[in-house]
C-alpha cells in the first residue's frame, strides 16, 4: 500500500507540470495569434466568449440541441450560424439565443431547415476548409491568418477583416477549389 501511495505523489507533480507546459505552450501560441490579428485583443477574447455563450445557450434549449446540429463561429462580432435544424421556428429560435448575447455585432443565420448531416459530408466539409486554407497559404497575395474558413455542405464561408482586394483574392482561390459548391463573403473591409 506504501509503494502505491508512493508512485501517486511523485505522478501527480508530474502530471501537473505536464499541464502546465501546455498551457505554456498554448497561451504562446495564442498571444503569436493575436499580435498578428487584425483584431484587438480585446474582440480575440470577446469572440471566444461569444462563440463560448452561443454553444451554451444551444446546448441549454433541449428542443434546439436535441433536433440540430448548430456550428457557431465568431469574428469580430459577426456570428455565423451553421448546420442544420429541422424547421424555421428552432432556426429562428437559435438566432434570437444568439443575438440577445452581448457583443454581438450581427448574426448570419445560414442554417439548412433539415435532419443532421452525415459523419460523411462533415468529413468532406473539413476536407474542403483544408483545401482552401492550403490554397491561401501558398498564394502570397492572400494571407489566410486573416480569415477564418467554415464548411457546411459544400458551402464555403470566408470571415475576416480584411481590404477589398484580399478578398477578391481569397474568394477566387476558394471558388478554384475541388469541391466547393458556393462561396459566401461575411467580411468586414479595412480600406
């Protein structure tokens, strides 16, 4: 019994020190995120909350939860709504949760009136968004740390802050992508 309680207390340091290097490591990764952001700080971490508040808002109205698949994206205060639900009522529903959260700027509600969609088409839907950013990455004309890609259904959703040439840009390399079915701008222009 001594050698048990032996190996928990030397483990559990151990496992507390792992931890904290990841938080090391991520809280780096994000404050290089944000120096590079065209986002304050400041929106960075309100973005997060909203996105954080919408989920739990959702995730609280058992009849939007238990029927919907509701992806919620934060840029800037411009929330996207994606996924699918089965009639207008939850779709209308999950919008109201959503704009009544403080901060948010405005909401695109660009959920599909339907059941679920398949582990399949959300597979061939991340596929596409690591397409596109693939692209953007090797276009020097485009910088894809300035805008955030969602895929639902073969529709491609381009978010950011950026100048009205970036964006011509980044629609064109997202339109030449394989698979994608319609492109759908919610920036916010800078020039």
């Amino acid at each position: 019994m001594y050698q048990i309680r032996l190996v928990f207390m030397l483990l559990i340091p151990i496992m507390l020190l792992q931890a904290c290097a990841a938080v090391v490591v991520g809280g780096a990764a994000t404050t290089a995120a944000v120096a590079y952001d065209r986002r304050t700080a400041g929106a960075v971490l309100d973005d997060q909350s909203i996105e954080a508040k919408a989920k739990y808002a959702i995730f609280q109205d058992k009849d939007i939860h238990s029927q919907s698949n509701i992806n919620v994206t934060s840029y800037n205060g411009f929330v996207l709504l994606s996924g699918e639900t089965p009639n207008e009522a939850l779709k209308q529903k999950a919008e109201n949760l959503v704009r009544d959260i403080p901060k948010v700027r405005k909401v695109f509600n660009e959920l599909a009136i339907s059941g679920p969609s398949a582990l399949t088409s959300r597979s061939s839907d991340s596929w596409i968004t690591t397409k596109v950013k693939a692209k953007m990455t090797k276009d020097e004309n485009v910088d894809p740390l300035f805008i955030k890609v969602v895929t639902e259904r073969g529709t491609v959703y381009l978010m950011g802050k950026v100048t009205r040439p970036e964006a011509d840009k980044a629609v064109a390399v997202t339109r030449s992508t394989k698979g994608v079915l319609r492109v759908v701008k919610i920036f916010e222009y800078i020039d």
